[in-house]
C-alpha cells in the first residue's frame, strides 16, 4: 500500500486494489489502529471514519485539502 506521506504521526496512502472497478479517488488516513477514509472528488468529504474523533476528522479534511494536488498525482502516477 503506497504512503504519500506521513503527517504529526498519521499516515496518509491508499490500497494498491482499491476495488473492481476501482473507487472513485481517495485517500485512507491511519494513526494510533484509527482509519478514515477521504473522498478527494467531488469534493473532499469523510467516506468512512473508524475511531477519529471529530476535531481530528476536520483537522484531516484541512491536511487533505492542502495536500489534494500531491495526493491526485501520486494516485494517477500509481494507477496509470
């Protein structure tokens, strides 16, 4: 599962099978045995959390956001 990059201790990647056919572009987040999952388009917004609390999930929403352009290239260059 590439890493696109780690952040104060979470881990931003997503899974090399991200499903048949694959999921809309997104990006998994992971600290601590907490995940999420962050939907980049449309617009960015929580898929799934499983352990964040909230003011982590809005901090996370702010990281993906500033990060969107690193993120969609590193999905693209891994998925192309």
């Amino acid at each position: 599962m590439p890493v696109v990059f780690r952040h104060r201790g979470f881990r931003f990647f997503f899974y090399s099978n991200e499903g048949t056919p694959r999921e809309p572009m997104h990006i998994h987040v992971e600290k601590d045995g907490n995940e999420a999952q962050i939907w980049l388009q449309p617009d960015i917004r929580v898929a799934y959390n499983d352990g964040h609390d909230g003011r982590t999930l809005g901090e996370l929403l702010e990281i993906v956001a500033s990060n969107k352009t690193r993120i969609e290239r590193a999905w693209d260059e891994f998925f192309a």
